[in-house]
C-alpha cells in the first residue's frame, strides 16, 4: 500500500468526515497519511481533535475555495 | 499485581457522560469511549450548515469530552441500524419523535457486543435515576441492562448506589462506596461534582443534543411521514429536516427555504435531485422542492420564494426555475402577499 491514501469526505457533514477517517485509519500502519478532502468547516477542529486523542498528527491543513484538506499522519 | 480493568463510556457530550467516566477513570480503570451517531445528534452538522451558530465554539463535544478526560473516542455511525429503533420503538415515544428507552437499549446493546469484540470487561453510562421521564427510572433503568444483554456489566458510577449491585462491584474492580447516590432531576449535584474535578467549561446544550426531542423537528418529520404514505426516510431527508424554513401549501409538495448562507450552499448541494427555485432580480433565499408540484404549484412556489426576498413589495420579481435534469426557466412572478401565506403552511 502507498504510503498516503486519499479520503473523499466532499458534502459529508461532520461526524461523519471524522467516522470515515476513523475506520481507514483502523486499516493502517503507523507511519502512513491520510489526504482528506472535505467540504464542512467543521473538519478544521474535529479532526485535529480527533488526531490529538489518539496520538495521530496533522501535518497541513489548508483550505482551497470551498475545500478544506488535512493530511495527517497515524500514530504508533 | 491486579489486573487492570477496562471500560467504555458511553460518551454523548454531555457533562453525566463526561462526569461517569472521570468516576471511574479515578479509581484506576482504563477507560475509552464510544459515541454513536444516529443522525439526529445536534452535534456537527447544525455547526456547519448554519453561518450564525459558527459565532460558537465550533467543537464536537463527545470529541472535546475525550480530550477533556485523556481518552480514546470510537465514533460509530448507526444511522442505518437506528431506522428499525425510529421506526417501530418497542416502548414507544417520549413527548416527541424520541424513542429513548428503545434507543438506549440499542446504545447499551452495540456497546455490549463492543466490548466483547475488543475484550474490555465493563460499560458505563452517565444515566442517573429518576433525570428523565421515560429511560432513566427505576423501573426502565433495569430494563435498559436487561435487554441489551449488558445485565450486571452496566455500571453508572453516578447513581449506582441507588441501584442493585453489578458485577464490577461485586469483583472489587470499583468500589461501590466511592461511587455516587444521585437522583432526580437536580443538576446540583453533577455541578458540584464538576466542580471537584476542576471541570467548568462543560457542554449543557440549551435544546439537548438529539433533534428527536425537539418539537418543530418531530412535527416535521411527522409531516414527511404522513405525505410521504409512508413512515420511512434516509439520510438525506433527516439532513434537510434540519435546515431551513419547511412550507407545505398542498399535500403533494413542500418547499424548504434557505434562510442564510450557510444553508444556501447547503442547499446548493441537492440541486441536482430536487427542483429549485432562486430570485434573481432581487436578493432572495434558495429554495428546494420536495415532492412532485404541478406546473400551476411550481409557480405558486416561485410566488412564495419571492415573498422571501428583497422584492416582496414589488409587483414584479424575476425567479429561476432549476428542474432536475438542470433545465433553466426565468419567470418574472408576482410575489405572494402576506395574508396569501396561510399560517397553516408553516412547517
Ligand atoms: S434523546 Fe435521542 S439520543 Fe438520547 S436517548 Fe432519547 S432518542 Fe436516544
């Protein structure tokens, strides 16, 4: 598996952005991205709050006219 | 040296959850969380979809909650399962849509099954004897652990001491008198508890945090059922049932009215399924159609749409008319006038 895998959360609303990152990330070996597309403004807090919980990182967050991307990195 | 016991908290946001949890984080058990999302949470998507609840904190209290008391959350989408809780409730509704004694069997139940899955020995919840009418009595409480199947490895560290014994009492893995006697429907002593710990920015949602108690929600998804024919629904509809102003002039559609921005590009996104109507001429809402209109009602909506924008005095206001296949009609429309807009319409 590549070492970063893409998540396509456009037109989900949070939680659920955050469940879809949850269960690919159950899928995954420390080390390993996710690049997340989103369109809810919520991501920006909830999945570096989701991240800090369980040990995870976020390594950009950025925004792109109406996506946001956040590309994290699974803790060991 | 013992073993060190493990428990998930079910963890709604809410300060009973936070609260049950730190109890028994306190007394050396390794605690995580899990948090179930039916659809109907208030949490998250009213944040996103509406601009003016974007001036409050932005946060998703189950996630805050664990961060608060240092744990793991597992958030579990139930959506699909919950239909069957909504839909046919064992023991009926509360005063609204909620059906809260079937729903907590339910939780209770996915977080038995949980915990055998990933081998953890206990279950804790924030319920607290005598707090709600229908789930949370002395005669439903028992209920609640007998059905799920979780029996005597439900622990609520906040009134467990008005309750029988459960097995991680009687092991020794918690001890009972360190555990709390609360009941009714006072906050005080959840406050003062709060307090102890240092915990004082807690989440006490105004409304609760589950739209199935909510009275204008229930009566609109009443309403949905009833013209629907049928009582079903998907994702889709729960999320539209949340935004915007619902008006039904006949039985055969309704429309939904943005009434700011965030619910505009909301709405935006079911242009493609739905009917919409927009004024042009004069700043004015997104609406949606749902259901099938004749062309006459398609031109009665359009009048109400346009009553809701900035040309409601005018004789004259230009609309546009977007079908599904993305055809695009302009109209120039008479907007309806206030004592045309029957009361009952309002949704
Ligand atoms: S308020 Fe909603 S989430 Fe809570 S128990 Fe009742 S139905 Fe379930």
């Amino acid at each position: 598996m590549s070492n970063r895998v893409r998540l396509d959360a456009r037109r989900l609303l949070c939680p659920l952005p955050v469940i879809k990152m949850q269960n690919m990330a159950s899928d995954l070996r420390p080390g390993q991205e996710i690049e997340a597309v989103c369109t809810d403004p919520g991501v920006l807090h909830d999945i570096p709050a989701w991240c800090r919980i369980n040990g995870h990182e976020v390594l950009e967050s950025k925004s792109d006219r109406n996506e946001y991307i956040l590309i994290i990195r699974i803790g060991g | 040296m013992n073993q060190q016991r493990k428990a998930v908290a079910l963890i709604s946001g809410g300060l009973d959850s936070l609260l049950s949890a730190r109890v028994v984080m306190e007394q050396g058990v390794h605690v995580e969380g899990i948090n179930f999302f039916t659809g109907f949470c208030v949490e998250g998507h009213t944040h996103a979809i509406r601009k003016r609840e974007r001036a409050r904190p932005k946060r998703n209290n189950a996630l805050w909650t664990a961060e608060q008391l240092g744990i793991k959350l597992h958030i579990i989408d139930i959506i699909e399962e919950y239909k069957d809780v909504l839909l046919h409730p064992r023991y009926g509704y509360g005063a609204h849509l909620n059906p809260c004694l079937d729903c907590k069997i339910f939780m209770v139940k996915k977080a038995a099954e949980w915990i055998e899955k990933n081998e953890f020995d206990f279950i804790v919840t924030g319920e607290v004897v005598g707090q709600r009418p229908m789930s949370q009595r002395k005669d439903t409480m028992p209920v609640v652990a007998q059905e799920s199947g979780a029996e005597d490895l439900l622990l609520r560290p906040l009134c467990a001491r008005n309750l029988p014994m459960t097995k991680p009492e009687r092991e020794g893995w918690i001890d009972r008198s360190k555990l709390h006697d609360f009941s009714g429907r006072t906050r005080k002593p959840q406050i003062e508890l709060a307090e102890k710990f240092g915990i004082t920015d807690f989440a006490q949602p105004a409304g609760g945090c589950c739209f199935l108690t909510d009275e204008q929600y229930s009566s609109k998804l009443s309403d949905l059922w009833k013209y629907r024919g049928e009582r079903r629904y998907d994702f889709d509809d729960i999320m539209l049932l949340k935004v915007g102003r619902h008006i039904r002039p006949a039985s055969n559609y309704k429309l939904i009215i943005a009434r700011e921005e965030g619910e505009v590009n909301f709405l935006q996104g079911y242009k493609k399924e739905y009917l919409s109507i927009k004024t042009i001429s004069h700043m004015g809402p997104l609406a949606l159609i749902d259901g099938k209109p004749s062309e006459e009602q398609v031109l009665e909506a359009a009048a109400i749409v346009a009553r809701f924008s900035k040309g409601k005095m005018e004789d004259r206001v230009e609309v546009e008319i977007t079908r599904q296949g993305g055809e695009v009609q302009h109209l120039l429309i008479k907007p309806l006038k206030p004592q045309e807009m029957k009361p009952e319409w309002m949704l």
